[in-house]
C-alpha cells in the first residue's frame, strides 16, 4: 500500500513512519519541518517539505496517488490555540479540508485521523468512552472536533473512508520538550539539566500516557480496520503526576527534585479513558507499560545530551 503520512518528521508521525516502511509499504512523507526534523524521517520514505494549508498539496496528491493517508500534522499548543485561535483553525481545519479535497479528488481510498482527547473536555465521568459527551474548552478541541465532522461529511458525500484516533497523553522518544512538548518529554528535560520539576497543584491530577509506539501501531492498524469509526487510544490506566515522577525516579535512577506551585486556572483534574473499542474494532491494545516507556525515553535523551 501507498500511505501519505503527513507530520511525518514529526513525534509521532516518524514513528508511524518507521512502521509502515517496516511493513513493506510504500511511503511518502509531509512535513513543514516547523516541529518535525528530517533527521527523523526514514531514509526509505519519500519527503516533501510542504505546509498542509499550501495549495500545492493537490499537485503532490496527483503526483504521488497514494492508497490511504495518516494525518498527523497539526498545531498541537492549547496555549497557543488560545492566544492565536485564526492560526489554529487555519491549520487544523482549513489544512485538513485542503487534504480532504486532495484525497477526494484523486481516488485516496482510506483517511486515519489523529484527534485527541481535548474533544471531551471537563469529563462528565471516568473512564471516557467514545459516547461521552463532547464539549472542547479551547479553540484546539474544537478544531479537532470540528474536523471529525467533516470527516463524516466527506463519508457520506463522497465515500471516502475513515478513523478518527483520540489520542490520550502520548510520551516517548522523539517528543520535542521545547515544541510540542509532553509532560515526559519537560521532565525528562529538566532532570538532564538539573533543574527541579515544577508541579502546578499537589500533583493528584490523573492522565492516561501513551507511549507513542503503541500510538503508531494503532494508526497502522487503522488503515484496514475501524472504518467510519472514531476511537480512543489509551492505556486504560489512570497515573497521577506524583505517580509519574516516583516511575520516573526509578527509571532514570535519578534523584528528581520537585516543587510545588499553584493549581493552574483551567486544568483539568482527572482524565483516562476506556479504550476497549481499540481492542474490538482495531485489535489494538497498548503493549508498553509505563515503566518501560520510561525507561526508553529517559535513555534516548540522555544519548542527546
């Protein structure tokens, strides 16, 4: 199979990358190189620096008529979606309509789509399932929500095929702590440095981590499975943030020194999500307990350091 990944440079779109090619397809990757890094992009895949928003999206979909695509590009910074909601609309919406149009246009058979879990908002109950109810607290949710829409739009329009992956909190190597920057990723950062971890609150906020491996394999199962359907991909597990800095004292085998700041206005306080429709629809079940996850990260930028 031709797969089109675009973010293909980036955390998590190299890893699908990887995978892919590992697999025997056929790849071709789009990256703006904003966050990605071509250094990450495998030797094998076929690269095009090009933003998603750029009308020569259609050209390069004529040129290269892949069989499916894996979108992963997207501005990632809820920060940043709140201080600039025009740019983020622009990318995560407009930049998936022109690619939508691209794949109608020229024949794409199958569309695998990164959301995320910012489309649930304030969790009404736990663990969330796919019919908990949606209701996006920042401009970024409601892009990706917003896109899961015209997904189904373009479905029923023009019968073109897709999954939705809600990704919960995905960590490991590769995750930038300067751009698109996951907890880990900030810790790993700052324990290399010798700085202390700053915790907003007492640090029982609860997340689900996902290590991106797993994330990968997921959207690779996603080309031949799940069609029309939108699912979570998590552990399933619930951690604490002070939970995640005892794992990550043991797996760095570091002292980690912590301090305590104020609760952030807008944080959510718990969030972890029933992922047993991954198993049924995508025989796809996270492999990778946090530990281990740990241990690979940690060690994969201590090499950088």
């Amino acid at each position: 199979m031709k797969v089109l990944v675009t973010g293909g440079a980036g955390f998590i779109g190299s890893h699908i990358v990887d995978q892919l090619i590992g697999e025997g397809h056929e790849v071709v990757v789009l990256d703006n190189l904003i966050t990605g890094h071509e250094e990450q992009i495998h030797p094998k895949a076929v690269f095009y620096r090009i933003d998603v928003t750029h009308p020569e999206i259609h050209q390069i979909f004529e040129e290269v008529r892949p069989d499916a695509v894996i979108h992963q590009a997207a501005q990632t910074h809820v920060p940043t979606s709140i201080e600039k909601p025009i740019y983020d609309a622009n990318v995560n919406i407009m930049g998936v309509i022109n690619l939508l149009e691209a794949a109608k246009d020229t024949g794409v058979k199958k569309f695998v789509y990164a959301s995320s879990a910012a489309v649930y908002g304030e969790p009404k109950y736990l663990p969330i399932d796919e019919h908990h109810p949606t209701h996006p607290i920042s401009p970024y949710g409601v892009s990706k929500y917003t896109v899961e829409h015209y997904l189904d739009v373009y479905h029923r329009l023009f019968g073109l095929e897709y999954t939705a992956l809600r990704y919960a909190n995905v960590y490991g190597i590769r995750q930038d702590p300067r751009g698109e920057g996951g907890v880990v990723s900030i810790f790993t950062d700052k324990v290399l440095s010798k700085q202390p971890l700053t915790v907003f609150g007492d640090g029982e906020h609860t997340r689900d981590y996902v290590y991106v491996e797993d994330v990968a394999k997921a959207n690779v199962q996603a080309l031949t499975k799940g069609s029309g359907e939108i699912i979570n991909i998590g552990t399933g597990v619930q951690t604490s943030l002070n939970e995640l800095i005892e794992a990550f004292r043991v797996a760095s085998g570091r002292d980690v020194v912590v301090t305590y700041g104020p609760e952030r206005a807008g944080d959510i306080k718990d969030s972890y999500f029933n992922a047993m429709k991954a198993a049924d629809t995508l025989e796809w079940v996270a492999k990778i307990p946090l530990l281990d996850g740990l241990k690979q990260t940690y060690q994969y930028y201590l090499k950088k350091y």
